[in-house]
C-alpha cells in the first residue's frame, strides 16, 4: 500500500520571517490526514519549518546536498549536516538543477546513495524538455534518466525513495500536462523500475507527478492510478493553496 505523498518545493522563496509567517497560518488550517505531507524548503528555513510544525505529521525535507561528507567544498551542505537536522527527504537531480548548475545523471545517483546511506531519502527528479516531448522521445528520455540515477542503489533502499516526473514544459509554466500524459509516464517510470527491481519493490516506490500543479487540477492527477502524490511549486508557497491541495 503506497500512501500518497504531497510535497512542497519552495525552490529559492521565504526567508527566516516568511517561513515563519507560513507556518504560523498553515499551523491553523493543518490537521493530519492520511496523505502524508511534506516541506521542501532552503537550507535557512529548515530548523524554523521543524520548529513551528512540531506535533503535526508535517515533515521537512532539503532541496540539494553535497556527496562527500566533508571538506573543502566551500558553500555545499553535507549529508551528515542535514542528518543533524533531521531532515527526512532531499531533492536531487531537479531540473533546475541539471539545468542551470549542471548536475548531470552521475551526479544525481552520487547524492541520492550519499542520502540513503545515512537514512534520508532522496526524491529523484526527472522528465523531458519541450524539445525532446516534440520529438517523442519522452520514453527513451525518462528511462534513462531513471536507470542512471538509480544505478548501483540496492532493492532495499530503492523501495524508500521517491520519484518525481516533471516535464520541463510544465514547471512553473501554467501549462500542466494532461492526466492522462501524466499517468502514462508514471506507469512508464514504474515499469521500468519492475525492469530493474521486480515487482514488489517496485510497487513500494511513490511516483509523484509535479508540474503548475495546483488545486484546481490536483483531484485528476491523484486520480491516475500511478500516481502517487505531487511535488508542487509555485501553489506551495501559498499556506491556503498547499492546504486545497493536500486536502484535494
Ligand atoms: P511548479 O513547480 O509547481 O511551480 O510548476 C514544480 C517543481 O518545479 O517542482
């Protein structure tokens, strides 16, 4: 049974007093239910997020991190440092950051095993440009993607991670993808996993979809069959709006 995940990318938005504001207002209208939510904030409001969420089911997550555990990479977040947070999930291999800061898929894979030897798990980016999506080669694409970023991850730690499909075209776009374009390429994402783990690890792994989700769309995309949850952006910074979605 995959209890679905609704997360929260807050990308590079709210400093210290605005993630105190959101929290303050998203304390009022939370109440737990069985989907299981998330925050993926920035580094600098991770302890404030912890801080003004405790005693809800609310869990807190990173959007990057480094895969050495320490050194002299100056500006980088180690695993361990987050570990000290206890931050339960990180991001990898978001498109923004394969885009502008080039992570490519052996960087992605190198993070997401350094998260999971500590015990946090990774939510693996990934999907296909416009570019690509117009030349059909969204398939070919995604799966690669997914076979690199999980190469050389054990079966056992593959069931706790996350996956993430966010066509390029639809992030931060207004343009979400169809339900049904969504769901084909989560069971793609799923088949492929079947390919590589077996079924029943497989059929552990939460795919979400994310791209301008929001809470006008997010009741069909749940309804796919193969979707799991949602990594919402731009509607998850509005403590109202991220409450309509996760309640969808
Ligand atoms: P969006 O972003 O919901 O603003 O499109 C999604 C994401 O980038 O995770």
């Amino acid at each position: 049974m995959r209890i679905p995940l609704i997360a929260g990318n807050w990308k590079m938005y709210k400093d210290v007093k605005e993630t105190e504001e959101f929290c303050l207002k998203f304390r009022e209208l939370y109440h737990d239910t069985d989907i299981r939510a998330l925050l993926l904030v920035p580094f600098t409001s991770i302890e404030t997020v912890r801080r003004l969420t405790e005693g809800t089911n609310i869990m807190v997550g990173a959007q990057n991190v480094y895969f050495e555990r320490e050194g002299a990479y100056t500006g980088e977040i180690s695993v361990p440092m987050l570990k000290a947070l206890n931050v339960e999930y990180c991001i990898v291999g978001h498109s923004e950051r394969r885009g502008y800061f080039h992570e490519t898929d052996e960087i992605v894979n190198k993070k997401a095993k350094a998260l999971l030897s500590e015990g946090i798990l990774p939510v693996i980016c990934v999907g296909e440009s416009l570019e690509i999506r117009e030349a059909e080669g969204q398939n070919e694409h995604v799966k690669n993607q997914i076979r690199a970023d999980f190469s050389g991850i054990s079966a056992e730690d593959a069931a706790k991670c996350v996956v993430a499909y966010e066509p390029i075209w639809a992030i931060g776009t207004g343009r979400t993808a169809t339900p049904e374009q969504a769901g084909e390429m989560c069971s793609l994402i799923r088949e492929e996993l079947i390919e590589m783990y077996g079924e029943d690890t497989a059929d552990q792994i939460i795919i979400q979809y994310g791209g301008s989700v929001k809470p006008e769309n997010i009741t069909d995309i749940m309804n796919m069959p193969e979707i799991d949850g949602a990594l919402v952006g731009g509607a998850s910074l509005d403590p109202v709006k991220f409450m309509d979605i996760i309640n969808f």
